[in-house]
C-alpha cells in the first residue's frame, strides 16, 4: 500500500514537473541574475508593433540586455483601468554608461491559419544604464518600438504583388474589418502620411510597373 501510495505521488510530481516544464518552454529569455549586479534603474512603459500597442494577449515578454548578458526581465500587467498592459522592467547593471537593448518575444499576429507561433524582436533601440535613475511614467510612458514589415506588403507575405494592390483598395474602400490582420494599415500607407488612399495604391502601382 504504502509503495502503490509513494509511485502516485512520483507519477503526480511528474506530471507538474512536465507541465510547469511546458509552461516554460514560451519564454525565450534565461532568468536574470539580479543578485549579482549591484545597481538598478527602472523602465515604465509601453510596447509597439508598427504603431499598435501590444498586450498581454500577445504573449509579450520584455528582457533588457547589455550585450549578452540578461539584465531585466517583465511581462505586462494592469495597475489600473486607465493604466493596461503596462512594462515596469527592473534593469540591473555594473556600472553606469552600460548600453542597454531591449530584446522582445511575442506571438507572430500575421501568423497563417491561426497557428500560435511567435517571434524574437531585437530592438534598435539602445538606452544608457544609470544606476537609480527612473525611465519613463504612467503619464509619461517610455515607449519600446518594434518594427516588422515591408512598405508596401500589405498581405504580410514577404514580397510585393498584386494581393497588395487588392490589399490597399479594401483597406481605402473601408472593406478590410472582417479580417482585421489579414492586410497591414501600416504597410499599405506607402507613402508615410499617416493615410491609406488612392495615393498610396498608385504607389505600389508604380512599384511593380517599374519591375522593383
């Protein structure tokens, strides 16, 4: 009785172990180690992708580098209503003038056939360590900017074709809200004024007519 009793719990300690195991397995990022490093700033903020603020339904994870060496870790949270999926990252250091990159894991939200894939971004983006010092607010966020596309590929396929001519008339002809991820509003402006119109579809036009 008493061995029946001892193999249910090892066969149950294994199964959490698993689980925590997979659990796991959508963090990318080794864990920090803050006890090591004597100083510490902090980053308040926000994460983008193309302009559009990611949240925790993104699978988004935030780590601080100085090189590659993890210095900080954290994932969104929500201290208020007004205040959602907010980054607080502790960032440690040795010293300071540090240059400190961001690197960030989310899930691929053009992924095909609703897969659950993610992606590793490593941000251009570099931030200089100061031991104390307080990097953005709630009413001041520092933002994290990620870019991922191609000007111009508004089907998020890799290359410029003539989908993305459709793309950019459905999106100009207000016809894109039943597959909101399907074409790229960023991708479609070609021209960078903040528009998607007939401006923007000559453009592509005249992109593929010159065979570029």
């Amino acid at each position: 009785m008493m061995r029946r009793t001892y193999l249910l719990i090892l066969f149950y300690s294994l199964l959490i172990s698993i689980g925590t195991a997979n659990a796991q397995t959508a963090d990318p990022f080794p864990e920090v180690a803050a006890g090591t490093l004597p100083y510490t700033m902090s980053v308040t903020g926000y994460v983008r992708l193309n302009g559009r603020k990611l949240t925790k339904d993104d699978g988004l994870i935030v780590a601080a580098y100085q090189g590659d060496q993890i210095r900080g870790k954290t994932t969104p949270f929500d201290p208020s209503p007004a205040y959602t999926d907010l980054i607080m990252l502790d960032v440690y250091g040795n010293t300071n003038g540090e240059a400190i990159t961001f690197h960030v894991y989310a899930k691929d939200p053009y992924s095909q056939g609703g897969e659950e894939g993610g992606k590793l971004y490593i941000v251009d983006q570099d931030l200089t360590f100061q031991n104390n010092a307080i990097v953005g607010t709630l009413r001041q966020p520092y933002y994290i900017d990620l870019t991922d596309f191609i000007l111009g590929d508004v089907n998020r396929d890799g290359k410029i074709t003539v989908t993305d001519v459709m793309g950019a008339v459905s999106i100009t002809l207000g016809n894109d809200n039943e597959a909101p991820h399907r074409f790229d509003h960023v991708a479609a402006d070609f021209n960078s004024d903040n528009a998607v119109n007939v401006t923007d579809i000559m453009g592509i036009v005249k992109y593929l007519l010159k065979g570029q």
